[in-house]
C-alpha cells in the first residue's frame, strides 16, 4: 500500500497518535507491517490538515514536509505565554496598551496594517517549546528539563497575511507561509510589536501545498476501507 493519505487532525491528539491510529487499522486489516509516516508535526493545541506518508511514500516524506502552509489562526491579547500558546503558563503583559476602550473598526485597522510589517521574508527565532534540535536534542525536552535553550533565528517567507476577526481579547487571522515557519513565534512577534502581549489560543491548518482540508478524512470516519478508498498517489 503506497500514497499519501489526508487527515483532519483533531485537537488534543498528536500527529504521531494519528499515525498510529491508522497503523492500527491497517494492521487490522490484514498488513503485517504496515508502513506509516507523517510530512509535519501539529501541535496537540492544533487542528487540521495532516499528510501521512504510506508504504514506499515514507521515503518522501521530507518531499512533502517542505511545501507551504496555510493557517488559521486565533491569538488572544493582553498576555503572554511560556510555550507561546494556552498550554503554558499564562501572565498578563505588564506594558500592555489599553485596547478594549478603542472602537474594535479602528483597533482592527492597526493590528492588519501591524500584521502587513511581517509579510514578506523574515527573520525568526523558533519557540523553546518547539521539535528543533539543539545538540542532538528536541528543544521542547531541554526546556522541560529545566535546561537554558537557545535557539537562533532562521529566515522564513510569509506570503499572505490578513485579519478576519476581531473581538477584544481575540483576534483572528489568516497565514499563508513557508515551511518551518512557527505560527506561535508569529504570534509572540505580532504581540510584541503591538505592545500589548499576545499568544495563540487556537490553530487550524488548512492547507499543505496543493493539498486542502476539504478534502482530508476526519478522525472519526476512518477505516482500512476509507484509507484504502482515500489514498492519494503523486508519482
């Protein structure tokens, strides 16, 4: 069995939870070592798009992993967080400007044009809380351990950004980015040039190159017979 399969990753399960889900099932089925993998990890906090990578396809997954993304995302105001999203530990920014008493048409005017200073290549550094290797390490394993982590900025692409909602403390919108691009990292950034804190209360991903949410197998309508039937093949 070789293709790609795409999942709607539901939030609180891990992409390998995924992988070994569909592992299972196929197992079931009747494979007696059936080759599963995935092209780019989602947080547990995240939901969306998953491209698992089956059979002789494992060997392509870096192929896939490096394809641009599409997100949307939903960053909340006034504070900040340790992991950058609402898993960590949540403190109130001390500088924060006073937002709530501006007109929600004239405050969601700033953050867009404050969104649009981001859009184009840019420098950024990588979440302690994140899967990028330090010595050999998973960073977000040194931080947990208690360990000082430092991590160094890399050059990213965001293509397209655009504001879609707003509603003190909450703002929504929509990223179109490279790969290696970390939203949490956006998000802080965003916060941060806004003076008033900020960090990612929910993400949904909805695209991965040419591949779409729309078309992605929701958790609970997978069987051997769905990724049997589901199965995509991009020679």
């Amino acid at each position: 069995m070789d293709g790609l399969l795409l999942v709607d990753k539901p939030r609180g399960w891990t992409s390998f939870d995924v992988v070994a889900k569909v592992r299972g099932m196929l197992k079931h089925s009747g494979i007696a070592k059936p080759k599963v993998g995935h092209t780019g990890t989602l947080d547990p906090l995240a939901t969306g798009l998953l491209v698992l990578v089956l059979g002789s396809y494992c060997k392509r997954a870096q192929e896939f992993s490096k394809l641009d993304k599409v997100y949307e995302v939903t960053m909340k105001l006034g504070e900040t967080s340790t992991t950058g999203d609402s898993e960590g530990t949540i403190t109130a920014y001390e500088n924060a400007q006073v937002t709530k008493s501006v007109r929600p048409h004239d405050f969601c005017y700033f953050v867009e044009e404050t969104l649009q200073e981001f859009v184009g290549e840019i420098w950024q550094t990588p979440p302690v809380y994140s899967a990028v290797k330090v010595g050999g390490q998973r960073a977000y394993k040194l931080a947990r351990a208690g360990k000082e982590v430092k991590l160094e900025p890399r050059q990213v692409t965001i293509y397209k950004a655009q504001v879609t909602g707003y509603a003190y403390p909450e703002v929504k919108f929509t990223a179109h980015v490279s790969s290696g691009t970390y939203i949490r990292s956006l998000v802080e950034d965003l916060g941060t040039q806004l003076q008033t804190g900020a960090y990612m209360s929910d993400l949904r991903r909805t695209t991965i190159g040419q591949f779409s949410l729309q078309d992605a197998l929701p958790i609970a309508q997978l069987s051997a017979e769905a990724i049997y039937s589901r199965l995509l093949d991009q020679k």
